[in-house]
C-alpha cells in the first residue's frame, strides 16, 4: 500500500524551511512554474544544485535537480533515465526506483560523468506514517555509569511499542549507536518502520535499546568497545545495560527472543555479542559491518578482520544472521570492507548457518541499510513463537544449492 500524503499548497510550502518531499514530486508535473523553482531552492543548498548532488525520494518516486545550460543525460544505477526537463536555470528528471534498498545516479555532459550521489534511499511504505497505526513511545535518555569500563558514561533510550503489555515479557533488540534512531524525525525513519512492522504483526512487540557508544571524559570509546574480537562489551549490555532496563520494563531474558543490530564497527559489535553468547543472543542484524583491522594488535589483541576465519575454524554457533553491504564500501589500511563482508556471508555459507546476505551498490553509508529494515527485520524474526524460548536454526534449503558469493567482475580494465 503506498502512503497517504498530504499535499501542502504552494504557499505553505514556500513558508516552510524544508518543503515536504512529496509536495515538491506533486509541483514537479508543472516544471517551468516559479513556485516550483522556488521550491527546489528552498529544498537544495545552491552548491547541490551546482554539483549535481540534488535529489529526493518519496517511496519509488525520485526528482533529480542539476542548474546546467543544457540538458544533461541523467544516470540512474549507471542506466540512462528519461530526459530531462527544463525548470527555469535548472534541469529536473524523474525516476522510479526499487524500493527497500539504495541507489546511485550521476549526468553525463559532453561525454564526461558529473556530480551524482551513491546512496539515495528508497524507502518502503513502513517507512510513512500509516493510518490507524498507534505510535510508540521514546523515553527520556538514560546515563550508564559503567563498572566494567572504568569511568565511562553512556546514553541510551528504550522505545516501546504501543501494544506492549506491561504484565508479559517482551523481547528486546539492542542497537549499536543508539543516538542515530533515538528521533522520529531521523531520516533514517526506524522508529515510522518499528511501529508499521509490529502493527503489521510482522515482528514481534519487541523493547528496542538505543546505546551510545560511551566517553570517559571526553575520550570516545567507540572503536575500543565495538572493534575488538572480546567478549566484554557483550559482559556490558548484559551486566550493566539490561538489568537496569529491566527494572523498568518486563523483558524476556531467553537468547531466542533477543536480537542485536549494529553498523560498521557496530556491526562487529552485534556479531560478537552474539558469537560470544549466543544463548544470550541469537539473532544479528549487520550493515555495513567493518570485519578489519581497526583495534588489531598483532600478538595483543584480536580485531574484527579474524571473525570470518572465526566462522569457519570454531564449533558453529545457534545464530541468525543478516548482512547487508554495498560495493563502494571503504577501501584503507584497516582492510576491504566489502570483500570482508563477503568473506563473512562465504564463511557462514560454509558452515550451513541460517543467514541472508544483501548486497548493494553503496558506500560506506547508512541509506541501504535504513530503506531495507522492513525486509531485515522481518526475515531476522521470521516464525518467531513467543511460547519457544529456543530454536535450531538452520540454512534456508535453497540456499544450500546456491553458489558461494564471488567478485566476478572490475570496474576497471
């Protein structure tokens, strides 16, 4: 179903800082009218429009926006799109895109590529308001003074959907970098899809925990708790994080109905909090995940880069796992963040655990992993009971007749 939207007038919109998307798409179908330029003005910076950075999308439907003399060749997943349409000193094209993913785009002028972008988001209709659908509710920030990490204080917020019912248990998902989702107005639009999803009854009325990354004093802890291949952070959500969560909210405290999601080095973080515990938790959501070298110390200290080695070497672990990443992911001295992640989707593929690995064409971005919670989430809680408090999860049959991820082509010669 796609969403309701309200169309504002001309006027209002002008009046706003930020023009609603879906307005601006409505006034597109009239190109050469001021308001309309008026609107892109007020919706891009001008040195968006100047470098050809200027886009927005609304579910499938996309607006592109370049200022150029001429018309230039709009590039969309490196396909051309139809042709561009003169807007007073600019040029606009429209696209419809897939949605629950990222995309990329870029104008070709005078046989030269210009400007683009490689993560415009696509969101599904769980990422819009829905009628009839109750909001749920974000508490006040939390600080954690933490025992295990000497010194450090922490943020976080719990968000409880509106059909918990305080008299039962719910399960819990803990996220990684928690201050990201702990705004309805975030772009990236988690707490929009969580409502959807559990009103959809197709995740569980789960409590969601949204974790800073803590700071002693001023010195950020970030890489030293996420990157490293140990078990004590995954010790910090269960010693110090969720009992004092408990107190407040009943939660179900069986690795079967507690997941765990992070990205880039919060992704190692989610995956070892699982690895290390896997009765404690048992399903792993994993973008971007940065399975290299940052925190390695060579005869010190294990990094993320030994997990998927891990994978294949130790005894196989109760685990569900999804991944996601996309082919322009970081490239440094730590490591190859996509050839890492592959690594990771081969070695659990190796080992026949029950996994799903989604791969996109984006960087080292947040927007493929926001447009494709809907799918994440629902796969990650798939025939989740709540009268189990275990299950063996095994690999998809179809997957077992898949072929191993290769790179099977370059984009060079």
């Amino acid at each position: 179903m796609r969403p309701i939207v309200l169309f504002l007038s001309a006027a209002f919109l002008l009046c706003a800082q930020k023009p609603d998307p879906a307005a601006v798409l409505k006034m597109a179908g009239k190109p050469a009218a001021p308001d309309f330029q008026k609107a892109l003005e007020a919706t891009f910076t001008p040195q968006q429009l100047e470098k050809g950075e200027a886009a927005i999308a609304v579910g499938p439907d996309a607006l592109f926006a370049i200022k150029a003399a001429k018309a230039p060749q709009l590039m969309v997943n490196d396909a051309p799109a139809a042709a561009m349409k003169k807007a007073g000193p600019y040029f606009i094209g429209s696209a419809k895109l897939p949605i629950y993913t990222s995309h990329t785009y870029h104008y070709m002028i005078d046989g030269k590529r210009f400007g683009g972008r490689l993560d415009l988001s696509a969101f599904g209709p769980e990422a819009y308001e829905q009628p009839g659908v109750p909001q749920g509710k974000l508490s006040e920030k939390f600080v954690s003074s933490s025992k295990l990490y000497e010194g450090m204080l922490s943020n976080y917020w719990v968000y409880t959907p509106a059909q918990y019912n305080a008299s039962t248990p719910a399960p819990v998902m803990i996220w990684q970098d928690g201050e990201k989702y702990a705004n309805r107005d975030a772009a990236n639009r988690l707490l929009i899809q969580l409502d959807n999803l559990a009103a959809q009854k197709r995740i569980p009325v789960a409590i969601h925990v949204f974790i800073s990354p803590g700071k002693v004093g001023t010195r950020a802890l970030r890489s030293i708790l996420y990157d490293t291949y140990t078990d004590k952070y995954t010790r910090y959500i269960l010693e110090e994080i969720l009992p004092e969560v408990s107190k407040q909210w009943k939660l179900r405290s069986d690795g079967y109905s507690r997941a765990i999601a992070g990205e880039s080095s919060g992704a190692i973080c989610a995956f070892n909090a699982a690895w290390w515990k896997p009765e404690e938790f048992s399903r792993v959501y994993s973008r971007i995940g940065s399975y290299t070298s940052i925190q390695w110390k060579p005869g010190e200290l294990d990094g993320g880069n030994v997990i998927p080695f891990a994978i294949r070497k130790q005894p196989k672990r109760n685990i569900r796992t999804f991944l996601s990443d996309g082919s322009e992911d970081l490239e440094n001295n730590h490591g190859s963040w996509p050839l890492q992640n592959i690594q990771m989707a081969n070695s659990l593929k190796l080992r026949e655990y029950d996994f799903l690995f989604k791969w996109g064409s984006g960087p080292h971005s947040t927007a493929q992993g926001n447009a494709e919670v809907p799918i994440a989430l629902t796969w990650l809680w798939r025939d989740y009971d709540p009268a189990k408090t275990s299950q063996e999860f095994v690999m998809d049959p179809a997957e077992k007749t898949k072929p191993f991820f290769r790179v099977k082509s370059l984009n060079r010669d």
